[in-house]
C-alpha cells in the first residue's frame, strides 16, 4: 500500500514538472525571439518580452537571459533602464559566466548603461571593462564602438576630457570597421568636442568640419546642429569670429536654434557684438536666458564677452569674477574623480575574491555531492537487501498459503463427513484458483516483478474469501442444520461477535489452526488465544453444554 502512494506521488510530481518544463520551453523560446530580434523589430519584442512568466524560469542563466533580453527590449525602444532590480541579478551571473561570451558583453554593456544613467561611473567603467574581456574572441565591432562612446560620455561627466578623448577616437574606429557611418559620425564629433576642451583646436577643427560636411552628406540634421555647435565653441575660444559668423550662418539654413535656442543665442550675441551691434547682442542674450532651464556656463561668457567688446571692462571684471567661482567649484568637483580609480580597483579586487570564494562553493559542492552519492548508494544496498529479506519472508507466507489450500482441496474432494460435504465444495472454486495463482508465484520468484502482481491478486481472492457473506450465511445454515441451530443459539446469547461466530463455524466444519488464521487475518497464535476466549464467552451465557464442539 505504502508504494503504491509512492508510485502516486512520483506521477504527480512527473506530471507537475512535465507542465512546468513545457511552460519553460515555452519562456525560454519567447527569450531567444527577443535576443534575435530586438535590434531589428523593438516593439515586437518589447511585447513579446513582456509576456513572458517570470516564475516559469527555473535556473539564474534563464533569469538572467531574461533581464538581458528586457534590458536590450527596453534598450532599442530608447527607453532608459534605471531598474537595479532587473540588471543586477544579470551582472551577478554573467560576471562569474566564461562560457557565454557574447551574452556576457551585452548583458555587462546593459549593465553599464544602467550605472551611467545612476551616475555611478566606477560600476559603469568596470562592466564595460569587463564586458571587453568577453569581446578579445568575438569581432563584434558594433558594440566595441559602444562600450568605448559609453566610456568617452563617463569621463566627459566626469571631466576627465583626455580619457574621453581617446575613448571616443576608438569608438570611431570600431564603427568605422563595422561600417556604421552614423555611429562613427556622432562619434567624432564627440571626439572633436573633446579636443575643444583640453585645447587642441587645430586637431578639433579638422575633426568637426570633416563631421560637418558628413552630417550634410548623411542628411543628419541632429549630427549637423550638434557639430555646428561644437565648432562655434572651437572658434569662440581661438578668437575666430568671422569663422563663427560664417558657420552661425548654418543655422538659419538647417534650422539648428531649435536644438540649442539658449546656447545659440548667447553665440549669435557675441558676434553681434563683436560687429557692433550691441543692442541686437542683449536681445540675443535675453532670449538665450528665456530658453534657459538649467545652470549654462556660456551665457555668463556671453555677458562677458559682450561686456568686453563695448569696452565696459569694470562689468566684465564682475562677470569673470562669477565665472571664475564656478569654475573652481567644477575644479573641486573634479578633483574627487581620481577616486574614480581607486574605486575601480575595489571593484576589481571584490570580484576576484567573489570568484574565489565560488571555486570554494564548487569544491564544497563537490564534496556534499560525493557524500549524497555515497548515501545514495547506501540507502540503496540497504533497500536491496531488506527488499530480499521481504521476498523471502514473503515466499515462507505464500508457501503456508499453498499448504493450507492443499489441505482445504484434499477435505473437499474427501471430506471428513459427509455432513460437510457442501461447505467445501463451496470453496473449491477458490481452492482451485488460490492454489493457480500462488503456484505461479511460486515458480516466478517473489523478487520478480511478476510476483508482485500475484500477491496482489491472491491477496484480493482471500479478501473476497472472507467477506462473501452470501457464502457464508449458506455454510452457517449447513452447520446450524447439523448441529441443532448452535450457531442461531450463540448469536441470540449474544456474547459472540462475528469473527467469534465465523471460528466456531471454522471450527465445527474441521479447518486446521492455519487455515483459520488465514480466514481471519489473524496469526497462528492467536487461534489459540481466541479458542480459550470463545470458549469463556460460551461458559459464561451458559451453554456449557456447547463448549464441546471444540473437542471434535
């Protein structure tokens, strides 16, 4: 009975994890769609990620090819991923992961975008760090060029303007070797910007006009108005006005304002100024401080400037004064980034530890996997051995069952009375099929899984045996005829209960002590005990007279 609950149990389980493992397939297929197709159909994906069960995943790579899928969704729908929720649990993986390279370049760049938009650049700079370590195998020269742009927008916040100089110079190769003007164009002339800014503007110049007439070529209004801005600034600091005159003119004819209304008015008035046209120069400054929302350096240099072509030098000085104030809070600021560093290095050293503390989780694993096996193993031999002890325990019971049924065919084909003659032949019809049954038994081996089936069934034709209580109510009519109603008698004493009345019936008709025992379920032993019991019960409702039916 108890394997049989077992049995139940495990299908059960089978079915749960059958259900289970078809609702993963189904996740983990939807996650493959998107990882192919996000770049190309990013609505479709955004969709499709987005139906996907979370608690269908069933291991940390299918979490985390999830969070790399959602994250690259999200990320080609030009929607900001802030979420640590979602990226972590990646990093967290993939970090540690050496066997999925590509996978592991996205997931980190993903997980740098993340830290960047958090302003937390030391995290930043070290995924995508290590996000090139997966890439030293792989020619993607796409996201290459990316990680090298995300780091030249890291170090430009940072006013770290060299590293982010170098940083996108490589991303303009990488695109260039991929073939993606575009990205190699933006590239450049963020390069071009950042050579404004440490003071090369010979090398900016060359950059930034060979970007302009790309962003023309190209048709790239965005590029062209960023990089016309870039420009005016390079011509500003080398005093160039006329050159700045010249490339403002570009805006009227590209419609640039509309990207930078206050820092191309505030450059528009100093080159009214710079003609004289002072008047024209506030206007533009007005309008430059109605478009501003946030703090912009150029519009104190533009006051200044101003200031200093109408030769009003005492408000110049005030204006430089402000400026030089901010500037040495810039300065403060940038002077906390070597930490930047210092940070980096942490990082580097926590994931190393990190790593050697997994090689101890997996040496540990390997040793509680080699005691389960011994235990395993164990169980086991012990299962094998107590199930021989019950194959034979079991083959010593069936062998009773084959004595105590020869016994009972015997009496029915030669009965001890003719007065009983009838009740045995009641049972040879489960004489004949019992003794059947247990001779197979007998000739398979009780180990065998034929063996199983025949207990089974034998077990089931003794229990019919005991509760034909249509059989039974016939053999008790047989005994009562032959014996003056001693069985009516007994029950109207009412001392006797059922299983008292069913062995004096057993025992008036002449089944042995074993037979007995088999009948009611009972061990030899008992009989015994039960006999002496009856027997009382008999004495005390006064039939003592009726006690020797016993010594038949």
């Amino acid at each position: 009975m108890i394997r049989v609950h077992i049995a139940h149990i495990l299908l059960f389980v089978a079915i749960l994890c059958g259900v289970g493992c078809t609702s993963s397939s189904e996740a983990l297929a939807t996650i493959d769609r998107v990882l192919e197709s996000a770049e190309a159909e990013p609505e479709a994906a955004l969709e499709l990620i987005r139906s996907v069960n979370r608690e269908r995943l069933r291991g940390d790579y299918d979490r985390a090819r999830y969070a790399l899928a959602y994250s690259e969704a999200l990320y080609y729908n030009r929607i900001c991923c802030d979420r640590d929720t979602l990226v972590t649990p990646m990093m967290r993986y993939y970090i540690h992961d050496n066997e999925h390279h590509d996978e592991r370049a996205r997931a980190l760049y993903q997980h740098a975008l993340v830290k960047f938009n958090n302003w937390e650049f030391a995290e930043a700079l070290f995924a995508i760090e290590e996000s090139h370590k997966s890439l030293d195998i792989s020619e993607n020269y796409k996201l290459r060029g990316l990680l090298h742009r995300t780091a030249g927008d890291i170090y430009q916040n940072g006013h770290l303007y060299s590293n982010a100089c170098d940083a996108y110079s490589l991303s303009t190769d990488y695109f260039d070797e991929a073939g993606l003007e575009h990205h190699a164009a933006h590239s450049r002339r963020a390069a071009g910007y950042m050579l404004s800014q440490i003071g090369d503007y010979a090398k900016a110049e060359e950059l930034l006009t060979a970007t302009k007439d790309k962003a023309i070529e190209l048709n790239d209004s965005s590029l062209l108005c960023n990089t016309i801005y870039a420009l005016c600034r390079v011509y500003l600091q080398t005093t160039e006005y006329s050159k700045c005159a010249a490339t403002v003119e570009l805006l009227n004819t590209y419609d640039c304002a509309i990207h930078y209304p206050s820092d191309f008015n505030t450059i528009k008035a100093i080159i009214a100024a710079y003609n004289g046209d002072y008047p024209l120069a506030e206007q533009y400054l007005s309008a430059a401080e109605s478009f501003q929302t946030t703090y912009d350096e150029l519009i104190p240099y533009g006051h200044y400037m101003v200031s200093m072509f109408k030769q009003d030098y005492k408000k110049a000085l005030d204006i430089y004064g402000e400026m030089i104030n901010v500037q040495n809070k810039v300065v403060h600021d940038a002077l906390k980034l070597p930490i930047l560093n210092s940070q980096m290095d942490y990082l580097r050293s926590s994931i190393a530890q990190e790593q050697h503390e997994n090689e101890l989780i997996k040496h540990r694993n390997t040793i509680i996997y080699m005691v389960i096996t011994i235990l395993i193993i164990s169980v086991s031999l012990y299962l094998y051995i107590y199930n021989r002890y019950k194959a034979r325990e079991q083959r010593r019971t069936i062998a009773t069952y084959i004595d105590t049924i020869n016994e009972l065919q015997e009496k029915s084909t030669t009965p001890p009375s003719n007065e009983y003659k009838e009740v045995y032949a009641l049972y040879n019809t489960y004489f004949t099929d019992l003794n059947g049954l247990c001779e197979t038994l007998y000739s398979h081996g009780a180990t065998s899984r034929e063996s199983t089936k025949v207990v089974s069934n034998v077990n089931a034709m003794i229990d019919n045996i005991r509760n034909d209580s249509e059989r039974m109510y016939k053999i008790e009519q047989i005994v009562n005829l032959n014996n003056d109603n001693i069985i009516t008698r007994l029950r109207e004493s009412g001392k006797l209960n059922d299983r008292d009345i069913r062995f004096v019936i057993y025992t008036i008709i002449g089944f042995s002590s074993a037979t007995i025992s088999i009948l009611l379920n009972i061990d030899v032993d008992a009989v015994w005990r039960l006999k002496y019991k009856i027997k009382q019960k008999i004495a005390n409702a006064g039939m003592s007279d009726d006690v020797n039916i016993f010594k038949r």
